[in-house]
C-alpha cells in the first residue's frame, strides 16, 4: 500500500496500542521508524493520560504537552485537566468524546474535578455524564451548579428533540383512531369500519364494491383520555434508564390526551409529578441515585391513581432487584393487570447493552401477563401506541424485543 495509507493505518494502531507497541510497529514502517504528527501526538497524550498504566501518585493531571501528561493524579490540575478534555474534543469524534470521559471518571477518579467550573464547562454534555453529575448532585459546591444545571439542561434538550415528536405522533395516532367523525378527508378514511359497513352495496358486474358511505376517523384531541404511570426505580444502576424515563415523562405530561403520573423510588416513593409537567431538570435534580429498592411500595402508591383500568398504562422501570415483599409484588401487578390495566415492566430504557435483572422475578411477572425486556427510548412510541390501541402488549413486546437491546 502507499505511503500515506500505510502511516494511516500504522498511526492507528499505535494510537490504540500505545508506546507499549511502537518497536513492534516500527517494523512495518516503510521508513523503519513510525513517526506521529502533531496532532497524533496530542492524541497519544490525551488517550495516555486515561488508559496508559502509569503511577497515579502525586503527579500533575492531563495536559496536552509534557511527559507528566501521561499521569492521572489528582492535584491541583483542573486548569490542566480542562485543556485535556479541549484536546480530546478537538481531535476525536462525538461518540469517542463521550466514551474517553466516562473512561477518565471511572478509571482515574476525576468525578470530583467536576467541581470546578472550569472543568464542567469543557466537557461534552452526554447522558453518562449527566448521570454523573445526579449521583454527585448532593457535593455539588455552589459555584458550579448553574454549570451543571446547563450541561443537564443541554442533555435534556437534545433527547427531547429526538423523542418528542414520535412519542406525540403514537399517542395522537392511537387515540385519533378511537372515534369517527362525518367530517370528509381522505387521509381520515376508516378503511376497514368503510368496508364492513358497505359489503351489501358489492356490484358483482363490476366485481368492487360501491360505498354509500365513508367513515372518517375523528382528529379532535380529548383531554385526559388515558392515565399513564410511569413509575422510575432510582437506584444507581438505572441512572441512563431514569434520564430517558424523565425526559419521556416530561413528554407524556405535554400531551393534553394524557393524565400522567411520575414517580420515582428506592426504598421510599417520591412523587415528582409536578417537576416533570414543569421542567424535566428540576424533576432531574429531584432524583436521588442510589440506595435500596422497595418496588412492592411503589405500585402500592401507583395504585390510588388507577381511576378506570382500561384507561390506564402503567410502565415500571426497574431492573426488578426488590427488597421489599416480593410475593405481594407480584400479586400486586397480577390484580392490577386483571382489572384491565396495560402493564409493561422495561428492565432498562437505555440505548446500552443489555442489563443486569432479577430473571426470576422478571419471569414471574411475565407469566401474568406483564411483559418484562429491555427497550431501546426509539421502540418505546411503538409500545405505547399498541398500548392505546389495546394490541396484546406480550406479543407485541415479543416483536420489538428482536429490535431492542
């Protein structure tokens, strides 16, 4: 291969293998000798700092130039630590951006230079980092919450604008189809209620059927048409799932058709219903990340608001690790989807891999009738507009389960 394909593909390797690779590289080298540009050397320091095996003992953090930017301590190095993340913004793409920071926080413990404002401005606002921030919001100092609070604002905007839209066209979609109207428009056509009730009008010269009437679908919203419940497990291994189940929420509460209900738990029951329909950030800053799990309580709290059954979606969000009465959670959920309620239990709301859950508590839940499997946020519009239109949620799930995560 040419020279220029060949450095390319030699620089990569070195910049995924690191020095501990370079004499091996060099031999591949056309010139005997792999020589990093400028800006791959910047990369090689900023992935260094993370990933290089170095002694973390009292040596300045990251930076872009000198030997010590291959140590990660935790000195005084904000104004350094911030150059490195301007670095790796700079010379890596978003998605890398986002996995090198969640990287930097879990191997090297930097999750307490997000206190320093300077830092929190530089990072690439993702969900993981907002995830973060939430496990941390009670040592936030006050110099650094009005930036946490935009970088979680930032997040929250940018999910929104991917799910709203789809979410408002299932809900609308599935309730718009509940009545008619004698309102003529052809994209409103009733096909299937327009041919029932036109069969005996068939000409059999002309082998079609000539209708005496057509059957339009009715485009008026009703308010509070359908409750839904959202009820959110807040324990810290659900943090991207109650992000996403915020946000949706915050979506449900926009729709006038829907009466909904957030809720979020550990081993007691907030109700942050208000936050939600007000400002999904301060419902965000509401959550408290971490601690037991007392699922059975939060259903039992869930329930007061189940007005007509039928009329009700309740969507549990956990990974179904219960500390409370298991037995009665069961119970709870089997009466519950007896008495006509749509139940669905999603083990993670989350584009990751797949999650870790109670198997038998998920397989108990599933045999009465509550389809319990990880959902990526883009099925989830599907799941709800089958819910509306009173599909099997079971089989439905089935389907989109293949699709999911």
């Amino acid at each position: 291969m040419g020279n220029n394909a060949e450095h390319q593909a030699l620089s990569r390797w070195r910049l995924i293998l690191g020095t501990a690779a370079e004499e091996e590289l060099n031999r591949y080298s056309s010139g005997g000798h792999l020589e990093l540009s400028s800006d791959e050397l910047i990369m090689d320091r900023a992935l260094a700092a993370i990933y290089d095996q170095t002694d973390d003992s009292g040596q300045d953090g990251g930076t872009s130039s000198g030997a010590k930017s291959r140590n990660a301590g935790q000195g005084k190095s904000a104004p350094r630590l911030a150059q490195w993340l301007g670095d790796v913004r700079a010379f890596f793409p978003d998605d890398v951006v986002s996995v090198i920071q969640n990287d930097a926080m879990e191997r090297k413990g930097w999750k307490q230079l997000l206190f320093e404002p300077e830092v929190l401005a530089s990072v690439k606002p993702d969900i993981q980092l907002v995830g973060t921030l939430l496990s941390l919001k009670g040592k936030i100092p006050e110099q650094t919450k009005d930036t946490a609070r935009m970088l979680v604002q930032a997040v929250v905007d940018e999910l929104v604008k991917k799910m709203e839209q789809d979410i408002q066209r299932a809900v609308t979609g599935a309730l718009n189809r509940r009545q008619h109207t004698p309102l003529s428009s052809l994209s409103g056509i009733d096909w299937k209620r327009t041919i029932q009730r036109n069969l005996k009008h068939y000409d059999a010269g002309l082998q079609r059927i000539i209708p005496e009437r057509f059957y339009f679908y009715d485009r008026a919203r009703r308010n509070k048409e359908w409750t839904v419940i959202v009820d959110i497990d807040q324990s810290g291994s659900m943090a991207e799932s109650v992000i996403w189940a915020s946000v949706i929420g915050s979506i449900f509460a926009s729709i006038p058709a829907l009466d909904t209900r957030v809720v979020v738990f550990d081993t007691e029951v907030v109700d942050l219903t208000e936050q939600c329909a007000n400002d999904p950030v301060d419902m965000l800053f509401g959550i408290q990340l971490g601690g037991g799990t007392n699922i059975d309580k939060s259903v039992a709290y869930c329930e007061q608001f189940i007005q007509e059954p039928k009329k009700t979606l309740f969507i549990i969000i956990s990974d179904l690790y219960e500390g409370g009465n298991q037995s009665r959670l069961i119970r709870r959920m089997r009466e519950m989807k007896e008495s006509g309620v749509k139940t669905l239990c999603l083990l993670a709301l989350s584009d990751e891999g797949k999650p870790f859950y109670d198997e038998q508590l998920a397989k108990a839940l599933t045999k009465d009738g509550t389809p319990c499997f990880a959902c990526t946020p883009a099925l989830l519009p599907q799941l709800v507009e089958g819910a509306l239109k009173g599909q099997d949620l079971s089989e439905l799930a089935k389907r989109l389960e293949t699709k999911g995560i």
